[in-house]
C-alpha cells in the first residue's frame, strides 16, 4: 500500500474517532452528572485515549507526507440509558472491530502505519469485550446493582 492510500485510511479514523471522543467525553459528564463516577471516570478515559489515537495517526499522516484535516463529524446521540449506550456502542464495536482487522492487515507493508492500527485494534477489541462483560454482569446481577458498583 503507498503513503497516500495509507494516509487516506489514517485520516478517515482519525475523523471517526475524533467524533467518538467528543460523544464520550460528554457522554461521561451526562454519566457524573447521575453520580455514576466510575463510569463518568470510565468514559472520560476512554475519550482521552481516544485523542490521543488521533493524535499519533495524524503525526503518521504527517510523516507520511500526507495534509491532515479536520473534516466534519456526523453528529453523536448522548444517551439518557446506560443500558442502551453500552448496546449501542457495543453494536458500533462488533460492525467495525472486524474491518479494522482487515484495514490492519491491509497495512502491513508499511510496518509502521500497520503497529499503529495493530495497537489501536488490540484497544477496540479490549474495549468491545470489556462493554460485552458489562452487559453480562448486568443481565447476571441486575441493572440496580451493577448501577451501586459504578457509584
């Protein structure tokens, strides 16, 4: 695969994940807002790791000789159900984790571009599981009780 192709691919989760920072950046202050600051801290974390995927695909963009932009993002639903945001945002996961796998492999001859997209995948299959987990736990132990452990 060339720079430019690379580039292409770099920019376009770059702009997809810099709108899912931005939905759980404020997702996470709806969260503190319920007293649910385990899961507020959870959210607010996982937006800052976010940025700073966008941060190191745009320093690759750059070296790459490639022009980041900052492109518009379609706009993000914030949830007023924790149950039906971790649904939703698993339901993104198990669509894309599978694509970034192939997007991944795609990479490979550029060993550098491709351990950032393997590191960023090894993240969003964490991050799918780790939402799957919760759902069980909550269909295992009950909606009121997970809610007390997110206190």
């Amino acid at each position: 695969m060339n720079a430019q192709n690379a580039s292409q691919i770099l920019q376009a989760y770059a702009t997809g994940l810099s709108a899912q920072s931005r939905q759980h950046k404020v997702q996470s202050q709806v969260f503190a807002s319920w007293g649910l600051k385990k899961l507020a801290d959870k959210y607010a974390d996982h937006s800052k790791e976010e940025a700073e995927w966008v941060d190191k695909m745009v320093a690759r963009i750059i070296e790459l000789g490639g022009e980041p932009k900052v492109e518009a993002t379609p706009e993000q639903k914030i949830y007023k159900d924790v149950v039906e945001f971790i649904k939703a945002d698993l339901a993104v996961s198990v669509k894309e984790v599978p694509v970034l796998g192939q997007v991944t492999l795609s990479l490979a001859e550029d060993m550098t571009t491709y351990d950032i997209m393997k590191a960023y995948y090894q993240d969003e299959e964490q991050d799918m599981y780790w939402m799957q987990g919760q759902l069980d736990l909550i269909e295992c132990i009950g909606l009121q009780n997970w809610l007390v452990q997110q206190l």
